[in-house]
C-alpha cells in the first residue's frame, strides 16, 4: 500500500509540473486538494455526530498539515529537480523514524540520511535556496502528517477520516491560494482536475491510511525512504530530468532502508470495524515484539 501510493503521488507531481507554467505552482495545489476534498466529501459522507471532539479535531489538524504538504511541496518543485525535492522532503519521515524507532532499527534511517546526502549533492550549491526551503517545510509538514494520520486511522473507521481532512485542506487552500488562482482556471483546467485529484490525493492518501493501520510511525517514516528513489525514476522517465552518478547510488542507499524498515516494523492493525469516532486498542508496539506476528501474517 505504501509503495503503490509513492508511486501515484509522483506521477501525480509530474503530471502536476505541466501545469505550473499555466496556473502556478499555488494553482495546481489548490486544484487537487479542492477536488480531492469535494470527492471525498460526497462519496464517503461522514457522520459528523459520531465522532468524538479528540477524532474531529485530529481529522481538522490532519487537514492543515495536508494542505501545507501540497502548498509547500509544489512550490519546492516549481524550483527543484523532482527527485531533490522529494530527497529534501523526506527529512520529514527521516526525523519521525529516528525519533520513534527502537535503538535496534536506528540503522535504517541513518543509511537513508545517507542516501538522501547523495540525492541532494548539497557540496555542489546549484540547490535554489528558496525552493529547499519549502521542502524542508513541506517535510516539517509531512512528519506531522504520518502522526497525524495513524492517530485518525486508530480514531476513526474506514475512509470517515479522510472525509473530513480532505475538505479541511481544500479549504485551507482556498483560503491561502484561492483568490490569486480562481481567476485564472478555465473550464477544461477544472474538470482536468478531477482525474488530477484521484491520481493525487485521494487514492494515494487512501492507500497511506490503510498502511498506517499496519505500520508502526518509525517504520512508515523509514519506508517513505523510497520516495525519493520513485521520484527520481518518475522524473528521468516522465519530466527527462537525468541524475548523476552519486544520486544513483543514493538510490541504492535509500531502497536499503526501506526494504529494512518494512521487515521490522509491522504494527497490529487497528480493527477496521471501530465506530468512528471511538478509539480502537492500543496498537502500536517496538519493531522486535512485532517480529513473530510479522511470521504469522506475511501478508502486512
């Protein structure tokens, strides 16, 4: 699930980088985080009355958070290489993994910081100043948001969550891009964005909820090591943007970490029948507990 959704949010960020030169960098976010949260909202709708005030409030957090991954993140790549941004980004999972990992797993996301060194090659200085600094705001942004959302997907059943964060963000989104981007969308731009909003955010993030509910948060900030590896596939075979050798090998580096963090840091899965709103058994527990249910259930 995890690595099904890096892959559809890459190629949803390149798709994106067409859009930039016509509507901006603030456009395209404000595009699919809208339209994502209008379909969610009338497929899933949820039942406000049954969540709890800790649910609905951590489903309105998540929401900020969202729409500052989006905000940020397709602002960095308006300046940056996809594969950087997404490297830079990472730091975000980095720094979850590292803090909520057990000593014996804190080799993986020290290998990734390695990878994500040579991926972004910071000793040549041709990074734009500005456009690293919203990635690294985008990953401040994205370590709030895998706490985030395992903390809804254990609050709330199904896809209520989403339901109701999706919107928040396409708010959030309006709020701060809308009245400089509105005037500039045609019709065929807005009905674009449909296909646009399923492919990014709204599948993937679907698929990130569900992994949460099996992943423990330092295994699934360590996995997301990945990321910058698919984007730096999606942006040679998509957008033509072709890496260095030294890149490369961060690749090698990163995939490392991702393969270590996924077979040792399994999670009790929430049960998916929880009422929304109620909070299910704690769940979460040290990768080397979870060790033997990995063995019973290979599956996750």
């Amino acid at each position: 699930m995890a690595v099904a959704s890096m892959i559809l949010v890459q190629l949803g960020l390149a798709v994106s980088v067409e859009l930039l030169d016509r509507i901006g960098a603030e456009g395209a976010a404000w595009l699919r985080l809208s339209w994502a949260g209008v379909l969610l909202f009338v497929l899933v709708r949820p039942k406000f009355w049954t969540f709890t005030r800790s649910a609905l409030w951590s489903c309105v957090a998540l929401g900020v958070v969202t729409a500052g991954i989006t905000l940020l993140f397709m602002a960095s790549i308006a300046r940056l290489p996809l594969g950087t941004a997404s490297a830079l980004e990472f730091l975000g999972p980095l720094a979850v993994a590292v803090a909520r990992g057990p000593r014996s797993t804190r080799v993986f996301p020290l290998l990734a910081a390695a990878g994500v060194v040579l991926l972004t090659e910071p000793w040549r200085g041709g990074a734009d100043p500005v456009g690293v600094a919203y990635a690294l705001a985008a990953g401040a942004c994205w370590a709030a948001y895998i706490l985030l959302t395992q903390r809804v997907g254990d609050q709330v059943a199904g896809l209520a969550g989403l339901a109701v964060s999706m919107p928040v963000a396409g708010l959030v989104a309006t709020v701060v891009a809308g009245p400089a981007v509105i005037g500039a969308m045609s019709w065929q731009l807005l009905l674009g964005g449909i296909g646009l909003a399923v492919l990014l955010p709204v599948v993937p993030f679907s698929l990130e909820l569900s992994a949460l509910r099996r992943l423990t948060t330092a295994a699934f900030g360590t996995l997301m090591s990945l990321e910058p590896a698919v984007a730096l596939v999606v942006g040679l075979l998509v957008l033509h943007q072709t890496p260095g050798p030294l890149p490369v090998i961060g690749v090698g580096f990163v995939v490392a970490a991702g393969i270590g963090a996924e077979r040792t840091g399994a999670r009790t899965p929430a049960p998916t029948d929880t009422p929304a709103g109620v909070r299910a058994e704690p769940s979460a527990r040290s990768a080397a507990e979870l060790l033997p249910a990995r063995a019973r259930h290979p599956s996750e």
